[in-house]
C-alpha cells in the first residue's frame, strides 16, 4: 500500500529539515562503527579490569570472537513496573552463553516512579531524570566492551532517556527488553470514582487507599494507557522491541522466551555478524514518523511530544509541534482504552493488541513499512504476533479483526477520524491538548482566568467553594526552567468535579499533565514558558481566554492583556529539598518545551 500523501509529506519536511544534523550524526555514527570491534582496541590491563568480575566467562571474552551484550538496566523494585527486571541479567547471562556469547551488566541508571512524586516536590526532578538517565547510561557504555547493549527500561522518563542513549551510542545495535503489564486489578473508571468521591469529602483517605492498593497491585507496569505503556507501544512501532513483546505479562513462559528471543537476535545484528543493524540506522527519520502515528492512532500520553523531539535531537532528526498536528489530522484514532476508556491494556492485548494495529495501518498507508527495525523485514513484521511452541517464541500471522470493537477498531470504522493530539497556537504561546478523552462539546472554552502560581492553590482555592462560574484556570511557572516541569496530575479529579458540576473549565499551563490525564480540557506544555518572560506571566484574574482546541488555538481576548510587565515570581523555594539543589544546573540549562526542554542535545 503506497503511504498516505500526508505522512509523506511529513516525513519529507522532517527529512529537509534535518538534513545537515542527521548527515554530521550518521558520519559520527559510520566513524565510531569503522573502528571495528571494541574490545581489540582495549589494552590487557584493560581487558582485565573488564572482565575480573565474571570467571566463568573470562576466557571467552579475552580470546573469543563472539559478541559480548551490554546490559543497561533501570531495575529498582519502588517501580512496580520494574521489579521484574531483577531476575533478567541471569537469563541474559544464560541465553548467550548458550550461544557462546557473553553479557555483562554494564551499569544502572536511576527510574523514578511519578505515581510515588504525584503532587509532591519530588516531581519537580521528573523530567530532568529523563537526561540523567541518558548521561547514566552513556556512563555504562563509555567501557567501550560491548558489540550491542540491551536496554531494560518500561516507564516515564526511563525509556526516553534509554533512548537517546542507544542513539549515542548508535553504532552498535540496541534492543529493548521490556517487562510487560501487571495482571489487570480494580477497574479503572472505579478508580477514578473514588478519587472524585475523596476530592469532595464523600469517602475518607481508608477507602481511597482500598481503592488505589487494588489497582497498583503486583509486579509489572500499571495498567492504565498512559506514558509508561505508550513508550511500549513505541519501542514497537520504532523497531526496538522484538514483535508483540510490549503487553506480554511479567514472569510468564511467554514473556521469558520473549526475552531470550531479543538477547539472541542482538546477537544476530552485531558488526561480527553478516546482519549488521546498528541504532543509529534503526532510529531515522521514518522510524520517528511512525512512532507518531503510533501515538496518535492509540491516543497515547502527551509527555512523549515533549520526549520525542529530545530524543530525535539525538539522532540528528529535527522534529517539530507541526509534525505532530500533521500526523494527527489524518491518523485516525483506533483504541479506547483508559484514561480514553474504560478498558486498560490487558483487554487491548486481548483485543488484537498492536499486532491488529500495525497490520491495519500498514494496510491503510498511514506507516512506513520500509524501516530497518531489529527484527527485520520492515515493519510488517511486527504485525505479527508471538506464540509459544516448545519453550521458544514462534511467529503467526496477527489477528485481522478486532475482538472487541468498543476497545480497538479498524481504521476505516475509528472512534474518531483524527488522532489523539492537537496542537494548539495563539498569542498565548504554543502548546498541546490530548482531546482523545475530552468530549466534542467541552473542546472550546472562553472563559474568565483565574491564576495561580502552583497546584496547591488550585486546590484550596476548590475547597474554599471559589469556582462557582466557567473558569479556564492558569498554572503558570510549571516549566523547565521554573521548577523542573513537575506533572499536574493531581489536578484531575479537582477539574473533573467542576465539569461533573456543569461548569465549563479547562487548565492552561506551561508545565505538564500525566500519561493518564482525562475528560477535561488540559493545554499544556505552552511555550515560552512564563518564567522566560512568556505571555502567561502577563494574565490576571478576569481576562477572558479561550482555549479552542477545535480551531487549534490558546488566546487571551482582553485588549491591553499582553502589553503588561511580565510578573516576576519568587521561586526560591524551588531550589532545594528533596535533591532539587543537585538539579539547579538542569533548570538553568533547559530548553524550550516544544523542543524536549532538554539539557544535553
């Protein structure tokens, strides 16, 4: 199927514009890759220190021509969804000696769980762990041992910044081995009740507790749509994962040979072997293109706008908030899975899972199905989906229909005809609104501002009875620069009671919403950010905004409104406690939102 003219055309103007930077990586990339093996260029003392610490595998890295794996791991066991990772360096260690190779663990790198920072100052180091996590990891691979590195990483900000450390090193093959999701708990739409119902006094903190244990309730990624999975359902569409490896259970037959599948198939794709497919070739510009399509097709989290561009940057590709409208406005949305519905990612795997979405949209022309991906054979292999037979990964054909429509639908029959994002611009700044799960009515809001400086103002103000009218409310000094861009989340259920009241509300803010942000209207990320002197930091109380996500524009109607002096904060106390002083450096150096508000690329 010839692709969508559209997604050409995106493609093309990523390509122009990322001309000079890509062809500077990819000369890099050639430069390191012509050096040859790694280890030869490592002096005896060396090699030595390299491998004093594994015996039973010494004499084969010293003499051996087989490839020796690199493990780069996020595993600490406060990440639900990275508990599992603790028994995967054996079984890495175990699939490739039995091939007569090695693997070594290379090194770890810090994973935060924004589920445990929610609303706390802890979040205000979220983001920026993304770059530490890339440099971490540079780090780890800066022994200059490896022929490939495997890369265990599932949430937030950790496969970003996996991410742009395999493009980095992207002269030697990456593979992404992932976890997969906890078994499914309290439904989600219950969830969500309870937190409603304890926002308003109705429940007490015992049931709200009840509640939120039955849902985050063992070991795996939670089960909700939000970033950590769709960074699953983008190392898939990336070419990183092997086939259908992304909601597969923890600690599961199937999951273990998932696993031993990828370790043997870095093997296959060394520069020792004859099927040489270095990350950096995997990680271009089409790669990128129909990760976005993957995002927008399942309704995936807004955080991964802001990470997509930084790790591009990485790999020399230039991507831009248009990119993303552009590929909205023709990929049609296909799941409804929570916070856009009531399922959660079980019952999506269940449905058909990515395996049916692939194949549909490779069928449709809305992917590029000539990509190098790790597997091989283009993208349609990973429309295909894992089976076990005799211990080992087997491939069949994926399912062709869908098996439960009110969860995954065809893309001539979508939930709606456009994707889950939209970019919005006005003479506020640019930003995104994820509309997947706000309803069509609730889409255009002009409003009365009401603004304030942080969350918790937003709250007292909601306890002290002062939303009474429709009211679009600003959070301004949520940025990078300001406070480390912490996420908003808890916001959620206050807003959601306003709109379950009748109001009309929507929130305007230069700072971030969660993966798992909802029903009401949320423009985020707007850039410049108002501590940059952006035109948030000019609003006050009254003037009239409309956020229009329809017409894709954020607008302060109040003549004379932005022909006032920018505000200027006192943000001194976010500059220390609970490590923030470690990450002053990070806040001074951040750049834009709109282009990953990274520190290092």
């Amino acid at each position: 199927m010839p692709v969508n003219p559209a997604i050409a055309e995106v493609t093309d103007r990523i390509i122009a514009r990322s001309t000079d930077s890509r062809r500077r990586y990819l000369d890099r990339m050639d430069a390191a890759a012509e050096s040859g093996p790694v280890r030869a260029h490592l002096t005896c003392g060396n090699q030595a220190h390299a491998y004093a610490g594994v015996p039973e595998d010494q004499d084969a890295l010293a003499n051996g021509r087989a490839a020796n794996l690199g493990i780069v791991s996020a595993y600490n066991d406060m990440l639900s969804a990275h508990r599992p990772f603790e028994r995967f360096p054996q079984l890495i260690r175990d699939a490739a000696r039995a091939k007569g190779a090695t693997a070594q663990v290379a090194g770890g790198v810090p994973a935060m769980c924004d589920g445990v920072t929610q609303g706390q100052p802890g979040m205000e180091l979220s983001l920026f762990s993304r770059d530490v996590i890339a440099l971490a990891a540079g780090v780890a691979l800066s022994h200059n041992c490896f022929d490939a590195a495997l890369y265990l990483g599932v949430c937030d900000k950790i496969v970003p910044g996996l991410v742009m450390a395999a493009a980095t090193f992207g002269h030697i093959p990456a593979v992404f081995l992932p976890a997969g999701p906890m078994p499914s708990g309290l439904p989600n739409d219950e969830k969500s009740r309870v937190r409603q119902q304890f926002a308003t006094g109705e429940v007490g903190r015992d049931e709200l507790m009840a509640a939120e244990m039955a849902s985050y309730h063992s070991p795996g990624t939670c089960t909700f749509y939000g970033t950590a999975n769709t960074n699953q359902m983008l190392m898939e569409f990336m070419g990183l994962h092997m086939p259908g490896a992304s909601f597969v259970n923890p600690d599961t037959p199937l999951r273990d040979a998932l696993t031993v599948a990828g370790v043997e198939r870095a093997m296959e794709i060394t520069a020792l072997g004859n099927d040489y497919r270095p990350a950096g070739r995997i990680l271009d510009e089409k790669a990128f293109v129909n990760g976005i399509v993957g995002l927008m097709a399942t309704g995936g989290s807004t955080n991964l706008v802001l990470h997509m561009p930084a790790m591009a940057r990485t790999a020399g590709i230039l991507l831009e908030l248009e990119d993303f409208d552009a590929i909205s406005s023709v990929t049609p949305l296909m799941a409804k899975v929570y916070p856009n519905g009531l399922a959660d990612v079980n019952h999506f795997h269940a449905a058909g899972g990515l395996g049916y979405m692939i194949g549909e949209l490779l069928s449709a022309g809305l992917l590029h199905d000539d990509t190098m991906t790790i597997h091989g054979e283009g993208l349609t292999a990973y429309a295909r989906e894992p089976k076990l037979v005799d211990g080992r990964v087997a491939y069949e054909p994926g399912p062709r229909k869908s098996e439960n429509e009110k969860i995954l639908r065809p893309p001539h029959d979508p939930f709606q005809a456009t994707g889950g994002l939209k970019q919005l611009v006005g003479n506020l700044g640019a930003g995104i609104m994820k509309v997947s799960a706000v309803a069509p009515e609730r889409q255009v809001i002009e409003a009365p501002a009401r603004v304030f400086e942080d969350q918790a103002s937003v709250k007292l103000a909601f306890r002290n009875g002062e939303f009474t009218s429709d009211t679009v409310v600003i959070v301004r000094f949520q940025g990078p620069k300001a406070n480390g861009m912490p996420e908003l989340h808890s916001l959620t259920p206050t807003l959601s009671v306003l709109q379950d009241r009748g109001l009309k509300v929507a929130l305007l803010t230069d700072g971030r919403m969660s993966g798992a942000s909802g029903k009401v209207p949320a423009a985020i990320h707007v850039s410049p950010e108002a501590v940059d002197g952006g035109p948030l930091s000019k609003l006050r109380d009254g003037d009239l905004v409309r956020v229009d996500a329809t017409n894709g524009t954020i607008d302060v109607l109040t003549a004379g409104a932005l022909d006032r002096p920018s505000v200027s904060p006192d943000l001194s106390a976010n500059s220390h406690g609970i490590g923030r002083e470690l990450f002053e450096i990070f806040r001074q150096n951040a750049g834009p939102a709109t282009s990953g508000a990274a520190n290092i690329v």
